[in-house]
C-alpha cells in the first residue's frame, strides 16, 4: 500500500514538473517598428534623434528594440520625409509573449526652415547632415514617450508595427520665440 501511494506521489510531481508554469509562448519573434509622419508644416526639415526604442513584455521588464543599424547608439529621422512613407526605427527577435506597452526615448529635436536635408539620404539613419540656413533647437520637456498599446508576439511570427508621430500637433512654438516638443505619437497600425 504505502508503494503504491509514494508511486502516486512521484506521478503527481513528474506531471506537475511537466506541466510547469504557462506564462505564454516560447521561443521568439521579430519585431519591426515602422515609423511615419504628419510633419510639421512650418518646416523644410525636422531632426528627431531617438536613443531607445523599447517594449514592455507583461511578465518581464523593458526590452530593447535595436534600432536598423544594430550598433548604433542613436537613430534619427527627418520627419518631413516621412509624410506617407515609412522608415524603419527598430527592429528584433524578441521572446514571445503578450506585450503591454511601447516606449520611445527623444534625445534631441532640431527644426530647419530654409533648406530640406540631403534628398540622398534615406528619412532615417544612424546620422543625418545638417541643412545649410536657419534652424532652432526645439526643447524637450520630457523625452519620454509611452504608448499603451497591448500585442502578442507569436514564436517565429513577424509583426509590424507602425508609429504615427505627428509633426504639427508635437511642435510648439512658446511667446519667448523658442519651440518645445510634447510628442504626439499613434499606433497607426499592428500586423
């Protein structure tokens, strides 16, 4: 009798052990965050320098998104190329799952008023040259955007995700002559 329950016993863990905890899928997935714009109309050209670009998994911390250029510490676009197109901003394998959030980190805004950046290069690099003629440094209250968009990132799936960052409605320009950025970003899109 007492074999029989103590081989009970040992059933019962191997088949807890095997079924373990299921916070989800395993394995991992590709994400591509996608980044358009409906850009500042005052403006030939429009800097935004991103620093990170990350998500939050529900059962995990932040995740870093890398950006095109792996290596790269910084991204930045000229949001007045990207009226209708898009341009990547980052792109991954990362661990399956459902994520809850998106978030953004804005280093530097820069706005140029008299001649449009090099038609050569594409809307976002790990660096782009200035154009020639007036600009103004654009002061960033926080730089910080999060976006609270929930997805699922299935294993060995790819997901696309588009970011609308909207150009006229971030940029402000105050009653002391200078500009300031709040971010106005969308979800334009999940696939």
């Amino acid at each position: 009798m007492r074999s029989i329950f103590a081989l009970m016993c040992v059933a019962a863990a191997l088949v807890s052990f095997g079924c373990g905890s299921t916070n989800g899928p395993s394995g991992t997935g590709t994400l591509n965050v996608h980044l358009t714009d409906s850009p500042f109309t005052d403006a030939k050209a429009v800097l935004v320098t991103f620093q990170d670009v990350s998500v939050h998994r529900e059962d995990a911390d932040w995740t870093k998104v890398p950006f095109a250029d792996p290596a790269a510490m910084t991204r930045t676009c000229d949001l007045k190329k990207l009226q209708g197109p898009t341009d990547i901003l980052g792109t991954g394998s990362l661990t399956a799952g459902h994520y809850t959030q998106i978030r953004l980190m804005i280093v530097s805004t820069t706005i140029y008023f008299e001649n449009p950046t090099d038609p050569a290069v594409p809307p976002c690099a790990t660096t782009i040259a200035e154009p020639a003629g007036t600009k103004a440094l654009v002061t960033i209250p926080s730089g910080e955007v999060k976006l609270n968009r929930s997805f699922d990132l299935a294993p060995n799936a790819m997901m696309m995700i588009e970011l609308d960052f909207d150009g006229d409605r971030s940029l402000h320009l105050t009653g002391s002559n200078t500009y300031t950025l709040t971010p106005v970003v969308a979800i334009k899109s999940v696939q």
